[in-house]
C-alpha cells in the first residue's frame, strides 16, 4: 500500500451512505475541482446521477450476488435485497432491538456492495487513466460521527481492503482521514465566507445528522483553514426515519382492509414507499409549490384503479389521502431532535467561548436541502429562539451550493489541499471521546472511597487497582494530533519476560461523568497492548542494604497516542520521550475487550502506576 507521504497522482473519494453512494475524483498535476462519477451500470449513457443507491440483491436463497445500485431496482420481484444497512454496522446501534440486523450479515452486505462499488471505479479509471494500476492512487473514506469506537473503524478498513480498495497496484492505498461532519466542513469552508466567520455545519443525510461548530482562519482564495469550538457530535436522524414514519402509516391503514388487497399490507406499503411520487414529495415538501396543495394522494397498488373507497382510512378512487398535518408530523419528529442537537453544540459554545457569534448555519446533506427543514430552522434560530442564544444573533440559515456532495467532495478537497500546499485544513481538532488506560492509584481514603485496595508487593504502599487515567477527554484540543502521559512498572530481576501491558478504555460520557475505574461502568475495553521494555534501561530499587522491602526493577516510560478521525495508533518512548534501543519495536495491538478477562487482571508484573 502507498505511504500517505508520498505525492499521489489521483485521490478518490468515496461516501458510502445510508441510502446512496458517491465517488468523486481529481488528479495531479493539475489537481481540477474534485470530478463526481455520473455513469453508473443500470443507466443509459446519457443518464447521469450523482450517486447510486447503496442497494445490493442476491440470488434468492444464496449468498451470491446477482445486482446491485440501479439494476436492483429493476429485479424487485426475483431477488432479496439488501439495504439501508450502515448503521447495523456498529455494534452499538440499536443493539436493544432484537429486529435489528445481526452485524456479521451488515458487514458482509457492506462489504459485497463495496467490492461491486470497487470494481465498477476501477473499470472506469482503467478505461480513462493509461497505467491505472502504476499509479499512485488514494482511496479516501468518511465514516459517520456516531462511530466512535477505533475497533470499528479498522473492522471497517478490513472490509474495504476485502472488497479490493488498496489492491489494484502496489501504489495503491485507502485511508479514512475524515468523520462526515469533518469533510462537510471542509467543503464548506470553499465557500465565499469570511475570515472569522464562525459556522455551524449540519450535515442531515438519509441515516444520521452531523453537527460542529468552527471558526474559519482563512480568507476566501487562500487555502482552507478550520479551527473546531467543539467536538463533533452526530444522531441517527435522518430522511430514512421519515420513510419509516410513511411506511408504518400507510401499513396500518391498510391492515383494515386486508381482505381487499392484492397482496401484504407491509409490501404493498413498501412499493407506496418507493413509487418516485412520494420521494418527489418529500424532497419538495415545504416549498411554495407544494404548499399550494397540502394534502397528498398515492396510488395504492393491489386496489383496483380507481374503484375503491374507505373514507374513513382516507382512501379515495383506489389512492391513501395523508393531510398536511400528518406529512408535518412525519417532518417534525426529525426535526425536534435536530434542534436538541443543533442547541447542544451551542450550549457548548456558550460556555467555551461566551464571546463567540455564529454567523452561519449551514445546512448539507439530502435532508438537510429540505425546504421544510429549513424553514423551522429560520423560524427557531432567527426569530423564536434569537433570544435564547446571545452566541447566534444575527446568524443566517443557508444552504451549501451541492448539499448532497459535500461529503465526498469535502473528502477530495481536503486531500488536495494537503497535496498542493501542504497544509491540513483542521488547524485543531477536539477530540469527540474520552480515552484512558487502566492503572494503579495510590490510595487516598478520601478519593477512593469503596475501590478495591492492593497491597504493593514491592512498596508495601496502598493502591487503588483499575483505576482509569485519562489521556484526553471529550472535547479537549487535540494539539499535534497526540497525547503523551509518563508512567512507570515494576518488575522482579527473575521475571522472565519484562513486557509493557496495558489496557485502553473509552468513553462517550460527558466530561463531568466520566469514571475514576471500570468499578462504576461507563467506560468500555478499547484494546490490550504490549510491547518489549529495555531491561538495560531499568533503575535498580531498593539495591541497598538499609533499603527495606524486596530488589526490583523500575521502568519509566511514556505512552504516546496517536488520535485520528476514530482510530489510535499507540508508542511506546523511553524516559527520554525517545524510542529507542527494543523500543523501535512496534506496539502489538488487540482490538476489543481482552480475550482472557483473567490474564488482563491487575497483578504485579503488568501494574502500570501514572508518574506523580
């Protein structure tokens, strides 16, 4: 795979979303405004879209792949199919709902939907770019603001390089640099505002909605520079659940009147729900021309056209009237939750910077153009609510110029800004979770009231036992993208093996909540790691013969954390901050709790104390 230092000659962006893909381009020399793939296989050569849904269908009965994006959509009555399944992918989402997908059957989806995605760009770029597979090519990825947890992601990486992102050519390589409100900002940050301005972004897509705040620290035609207030937060609110609203309300009407369908109420609901009508619907409902008509008729298939009425369910000549209260309502319970998050980052703001005024709330994504959408967000934030906020008076509600590219965009641009001038678009990032690792305290009777108590075999001092030290907490600067803490182990001269073993935690709590040990809760088992320590290194204790207690050997050292978009890379520096001498060795790192619970236990050859 290519090293991420090394000048590319083409990046390729991809945002996998909930209900479609995208894929974006641009290239050196030249480095053009990033180009989106418009030709996708299902299309006539003269149709052009931007994205293609993220729908893959198999032979029924089977695990082979029969078709996938548009040519799905022709195959509906001879093929199982498979969508809408990006947020099974974590494990953490809905993991109370017994309906939920499993999350091995969503990552095999993902990942025989992303090799059809692969094959079809490396099909086209082969056609398009002489030596394709010779040149250096970065494959770039966002994943959503919900993902949190590092294991994830390199599941997530694992899946990609599967499905053959990566391994067209020695130069090729994938990275995942971004979150989706991160690369929403950064395409947002090419439009003309100011230097100074601060916006917020909120990127409302078919499955989640991403909200931060930033300060732009360049002016328009330089390159982009983007300072984080706050840590980016996301929600699953998004057009899927507005879908999901339709589709039960029209189920239930049509379970009344089973006996005159030509079919299940839920299917018949599930073709109502992908009839062109309903998506024109939603995408223009709130606009002056719709507004001109509020209440709404679809055909319902399996009634006789125009023949049938029940008035009572709203069904007249064979079509399901919805008023414009209940199409409001399907709107508003996406809406109220954007407004909690929107008012959450504000309140974060309010008390980080008092002084700061959002000029701009910028609004992405497909749901986010929604002309209803739009219009209760103006109604709240610059008339009703312009009081609440002292930090939002003034502020504009606009939309970006391509909202339902800025993802994939926003990817490609970030890249070849780093490319062309050599400078990161996020000057400083806060970090969007709480990351520690389990040590020993010494015990204070007034701070570690009800923890478990170890006598130190070599000290004979009290300690506090799985205690968490936390190396960054949510929503602290991330300066130089890593941490460093010193910390110190203990060993006896006849150990055999003198290895650093360390357990990572994370946790989404709010910084107020976080817990001092794994006693609580609220933190959860990241990864187990460990490394070779330099014996040669190690201070000799209680080598004298007045020095009561038994000879070991200390080691001082420094845990380095390398924090990305969701991923850490770990290091190991002698007390010097160096790496050095066994120390060059790299940190051996297993994703997810420990497999044996037991061996990862406090005990005195893998005790880890915190300098101080």
């Amino acid at each position: 795979m290519a090293a991420r230092n090394k000048i590319p000659h083409i990046v390729v962006g991809i945002d996998f979303g909930m209900t479609c893909t995208g894929v974006a381009y641009s290239y050196g020399p030249d480095w053009p405004p990033p180009i989106t793939l418009q030709h996708w296989p299902g299309k006539l050569i003269n149709e052009l879209a931007n994205k293609v849904s993220t729908l893959v269908s198999y032979t029924p009965g089977t695990a082979h792949v029969k078709c996938w994006g548009f040519l799905s959509e022709a195959e509906e009555d001879f093929a199982d199919h498979r969508e809408l399944f990006k947020l099974d992918l974590d494990p953490r989402f809905n993991a109370d709902n017994p309906k939920r997908a499993l999350v091995e059957d969503a990552r095999q989806w993902f990942q025989d939907y992303m090799r059809c995605i692969h094959n079809h760009i490396a099909e086209t770029f082969s056609n398009n770019f002489p030596q394709w597979r010779s040149q250096r090519v970065e494959f770039i990825f966002s994943v959503p603001t919900t993902w949190k947890s590092p294991s994830l992601i390199i599941e997530i990486k694992t899946l990609l390089a599967g499905a053959g992102f990566g391994k067209d050519g020695v130069d090729h390589s994938l990275e995942i640099p971004l979150t989706e409100a991160e690369a929403a900002a950064v395409y947002a940050s090419k439009q003309q505002f100011q230097k100074g301005d601060v916006i917020l972004i909120c990127d409302a897509g078919g499955g989640t909605t991403d909200v931060n705040i930033l300060r732009l620290d360049s002016s328009p035609g330089e390159a982009a520079k983007l300072e984080q207030l706050s840590f980016v937060e996301g929600q699953s609110i998004g057009s899927t659940q507005i879908d999901m609203g339709f589709h039960n309300i029209v189920a239930d009407r049509l379970s009344k009147i089973r006996d005159y369908l030509q079919g299940e109420p839920k299917d018949i609901a599930d073709a109502m729900l992908l009839d062109k009508r309903f998506e024109n619907f939603k995408c223009s409902f709130g606009s002056a021309a719709a507004s001109a008509n509020p209440d709404r008729y679809f055909e319902v298939p399996g009634l006789p056209p125009g023949g049938f009425n029940c008035p009572e369910l709203g069904i007249e000549g064979s079509k399901m009237r919805l008023t414009s209260d209940e199409l409001k309502s399907l709107f508003d319970v996406q809406v109220e939750r954007m407004f909690k998050l929107i008012e959450t980052q504000l309140d974060r703001l309010q008390k980080k910077e008092p002084t700061a005024i959002v000029t701009y709330l910028v609004m992405s994504g497909g749901l986010g153009s929604s002309p209803y959408i739009r219009n209760r967000l103006k109604l709240r934030y610059t008339t009703d609510m312009a009081t609440v906020w002292p930090n939002i008076r003034g502020m504009q509600v606009v939309l970006v110029a391509e909202p339902q590219l800025v993802v994939v965009q926003g990817l490609v641009l970030n890249r070849v800004q780093e490319v062309r001038h050599g400078q990161e678009v996020f000057k400083m990032r806060c970090c969007r979770a709480s990351y520690g690792t389990i040590c020993r305290k010494k015990w204070d009777k007034n701070v570690h009231l009800g923890e478990d108590v170890k006598q130190d075999f070599f000290t004979n001092q009290k300690f506090a036992i799985e205690q968490i030290d936390w190396l960054i907490k949510q929503g602290d600067p991330i300066r130089g993208n890593s941490v460093r803490k010193p910390y110190h182990m203990c060993f006896s001269p006849a150990a055999p093996a003198k290895r650093w073993k360390a357990q990572m935690v994370m946790s989404d709590l709010p910084y107020e909540q976080l817990p001092t040990s794994m006693k609580w809760g609220g933190a959860e088992h990241i990864c187990s790691l460990e490394a070779a320590l330099a014996e040669g290194e190690m201070k000799v204790k209680n080598r004298r013969w007045y020095q009561p207690g038994p000879r070991y050997l200390r080691a001082n050292f420094s845990v380095n954390v390398v924090i990305g978009v969701a991923d850490l890379q770990f290091q190991l520096l002698d007390k010097d901050g160096v790496a050095r001498g066994e120390n060059r060795a790299t940190v051996e790192v297993e994703w997810g709790p420990p497999r044996n619970p037991a061996a990862a236990r406090d005990d005195m050859d893998t005790a880890m104390y915190p300098k101080g």
